[in-house]
C-alpha cells in the first residue's frame, strides 16, 4: 500500500514517488496536486495504478497523473505515459476504452440570459435531437464496408463532406479531427458491427451536451482570441467512440496477452498488457486505435451540428439567431507520436493520455495557426452542477507534463456508490432549484453522475494553472444538460 510519506514534493503542487521506491520501477512516479487532492488519490487504487506504470519498457522520464487523478484499468484515469518510440511500449488500458473521448466547445455571439427564459424547451429540442443512452444507434447508417472504413480514415472531415458542419469546425479540431496512421484493416467486423449505427449518438456514462455561459473571464487577451466573453452563450459536447472503441480496446486487450508472452514482457498488473510499438501487433493496435479516434471526432461533429440545429430552431421560434462557431475540439483518451527533448536531443515519443487532455503552448505547429502564437485551448469539463473551464496550453506544458493536462474534475464516488446515496429525481429537482435544467435517459444514469460524486473542479483546475502548465481563460457554469 502506498502511503503519503512515500511521496516527495518536488516542487509546488508536484508529488514523487521516486525509482527506488519498489523493484522495477524505471522511473518516478509524479502526481500534480495539493495536499488534499494528494490524500482523495491514495482513497482508491490510482497511486498504486500509476507506480506500476512505471515498469512499462520504454518508460521515460516520469509516468504522470494530472489533478483529476482517479482509478480505472490498468493506469489510473488522469495518467500521462511518456514511452520512448523506438524501444518502448504501446497499452490499451493507457488509452482507454472510450478510445478519444473528448470534448467541444462552441461559441455564440448571444447572451446566456437572453435565452434563459426558454431554457426548458432548448433541453427538450436537444434531447430529442439527440439519441443517447447505453448502445444507443442513430439514423446514419455505414451502408457497406467502404463507407466504413471511410469514416475511419476521414473523421470529422467524412461528417462534414456530408453536410454535417463548417470546414472550419475541422480547423479548429485537434489533428483536424482526422489523424493519420488509420488502418480499418485491423479493426474488428465486431467493432464495426458496433460502430454501424452510432455515429451522432451521445451514449451513456458522462457524456453529456450542456447550454452555460461564461461566468468569468481571467484573461481578458486570450478570451477574446478565443471568442469568449463574460455572459456569453456557449455549448458544450462530450462523446467518444461508443461502442466501435470499446470494442478496439477490448479486441486488442485480448491479444496483447499472447505478444506478452511473444516478446516476454513482464508487468506488475496483467492490465498493463502491452506490445512493442513497433512490433506488428504494436502497429495493429495503434492503427485501429487512430480509426477508434477519427470515428469519435465523425461522431462529435455530427453531434454538435445536430445540437446547433436543434438550438437554431429554438431560437427562431423566439426571433433570435445566432452562428455557433467552434472554439476547440479536443481528445481525452489517445496515444500520440510526438517529439520531446529529453537529455538535450531530440525524442521521439509515444505518449498514452488516458483522461489527460493536450495543452500545447505558443509556436507550436499542430495548433490551429489562428491560436499559434498564444497556444492551444485547453477544455476542462466539469460536471453538471457546478463549472466548466477554458484554459490555455502554455510552454510549461512542453516542459514539464510532454505538453498534458488534466481533463475534468476527476470522480470522488463510483458509479455504484452514487446511486445508492441520490435519487435521480431529487437531483434534477435541486439543480433546476439552482437554475439548471437537466434531462437524462434514465434516473439511474442522472444519479451516477450527480456533483458530488466528482471532485471539486475548481481546486482540480488551480493546481494545473498554479503548476503553470495551462492557465486559466475562462470559466463557464451549465444552464441546461442533457445527459446520456
């Protein structure tokens, strides 16, 4: 069991557990956090989870976890594992099941309380625009294999060729919302059965879709870069890959377990099971991983047309208008090909962000050039009762976390343990008391993800910002949610 003693401060708000501390580890293990965020972190298995990520070959430099720190499988959710490309690893349980979860923030050029007196018929529009709930399909449907693969290698630029958006929603999308290194050859038939009728879906858990506005700005400058401003109307959209993702996460989990063998890597936990990068199972999984996030950011931006549809109509029925214009788009679960200096050279890595969210600074060329010289949006989505968060990705970012950030609050409760202490019903009672209208496929599913089953977003947020790896822009508060 890992205690708090164990950990070091290295710095303000950075925690280490360091090489030494247990046989195997190559690297030390940092957490970002303050004292009581360091204590929720020892509450589940996350410290032991990210300790043991620390033996994965080809580790480098440190394994990370951001604030918002909380266990999951394999690596704790909020990890950051930096690996070296040529000799290290590749996991799925470092990526996630829900492969580029992720989230989008658009913005509108009306004032939140123009349209708060017709609140409750904006939620209805969306909820029926939207399909969501667990295995839920939509109407678009992938009619034969190539369509398929298609959408796979094409993301959100497939949706939006088919009427599903703006070019500049790709623009302003991480890789464009089309990553290359896609191979739908080594993505499952079940995987795409999965994915067949789910794109434009919002799926369960904490995906969400919420209306709020802009409760404060901290950066005058970069807001208005953004497009951001105090009282503002924005929409928020968070989905993954659905079912198609699980499905890669799973195929591969599966596999992997026989390349262990193959290439006798040995673990401390089987969920870290891996395989070399660059062996053939290493680049199956890493180019049906790709597909998995192309189909996510095909599905948010189908999402986010439909929900500016829905809004557009809302607004028309009171004689209002407006243009919802993106602001980012960003991925939550991925692993990426980046370049890093370690040691003064050049390196290029692999670097799993499992609940941790891409916070590049000022110049770097992967920004949208708009937003290049300052650096890239940072989406921080809290739940639905309290705040959301913009930052921005700064060059401590680059050097101090390869260029990561936190993606959320972070659950304090399990699902489990949320609906056996809130009914549904007096959840969506109290918020509308606070002024959020909220509407949920189910009662359960608004339970388990009530606000206090998460951490305090706001705390989470002031470690990254005072850690000076992403800074604070703006901070948004929810007006109206639908819930999966």
């Amino acid at each position: 069991m890992i205690r708090k003693q164990d950990f070091q401060k290295v710095a303000d708000y950075v925690y280490e557990i360091p090489a030494s501390f247990r046989a195997g580890m190559r690297v030390p293990a940092r957490i970002y956090a303050d004292e009581q965020i360091l204590e929720a972190a020892l509450q589940d298995k996350a410290a032991e989870q990210l300790v043991n990520t620390t033996s994965l070959p080809g580790v480098t430099k440190y394994a990370l976890a951001m604030p918002d720190v909380h266990q999951g499988y394999g690596p704790p959710i909020g990890g950051v594992i930096p690996v070296d490309e040529a000799t290290g690893v590749i996991s799925p349980g470092a990526t996630g099941y829900d492969i580029n979860c992720g989230v989008r923030l658009l913005r509108s050029d009306l004032s939140a309380g123009e349209v708060m007196p017709f609140m409750q018929e904006m939620v209805d529009s969306l909820f029926r625009a939207v399909p969501s709930g667990v295995g839920k399909g939509g109407d678009i449907r992938l009619k034969t294999d190539r369509d398929m693969d298609d959408l796979l290698t094409r993301g959100a630029l497939w949706a939006i060729e088919r009427g599903y958006g703006e070019p500049e929603d790709a623009e302003l999308t991480e890789e464009g919302g089309s990553m290359p290194g896609a191979n739908p050859a080594m993505v499952s038939a079940e995987a795409k059965m999965r994915g067949d009728d789910q794109v434009g879906t919002l799926g369960s858990g904490n995906h969400f879709i919420e209306v709020g506005r802009v409760d404060e700005i901290f950066d005058e400058g970069v807001a208005r870069a953004f497009g951001l401003f105090h009282g503002q109307l924005v929409l928020w959209v968070h989905s993954g890959s659905r079912g198609m993702g699980h499905q890669v996460c799973t195929d591969y989990v599966k596999s992997f377990q026989y390349a262990m063998r193959k290439y006798e890597i040995t673990v401390p936990d089987r969920e870290l099971v891996c395989a070399p990068f660059n062996s053939p199972e290493g680049q199956a999984y890493y180019g049906a991983m790709v597909c998995a996030a192309n189909y996510a950011w095909a599905n948010r931006q189908v999402l986010a047309n439909r929900a500016r549809q829905a809004i557009y109509q809302v607004l028309a029925n009171h004689n209002l208008s407006t243009h919802l214009r993106m602001v980012y788009d960003v991925a939550h679960n991925i692993v990426k090909r980046e370049t890093y200096v370690i040691d003064g050279q050049p390196l290029p890595m692999i670097i799993h962000r499992k609940g941790a969210t891409r916070a590049f600074g000022p110049g770097q060329a992967s920004v949208p050039e708009r937003y290049r010289a300052i650096g890239q949006p940072v989406l921080v989505p809290g739940d639905m009762g309290t705040a959301s968060y913009v930052l921005v990705g700064t060059e401590g970012a680059m050097e101090q976390t390869f260029g990561s950030a936190c993606h959320g609050a972070g659950r304090a409760m399990s699902r489990s343990a949320a609906i056996k202490q809130i009914r549904g019903q007096d959840l969506q009672a109290r918020l509308k008391r606070q002024g959020i209208t909220v509407k949920g496929g189910s009662w359960e599913g608004l339970a388990e993800e009530a606000p206090e089953a998460y951490k305090d977003v706001d705390r989470v947020v002031n470690v990254i910002h005072k850690a000076g790896i992403a800074r604070k822009v703006a901070r948004t508060v929810p007006l109206g949610v639908i819930k999966g």
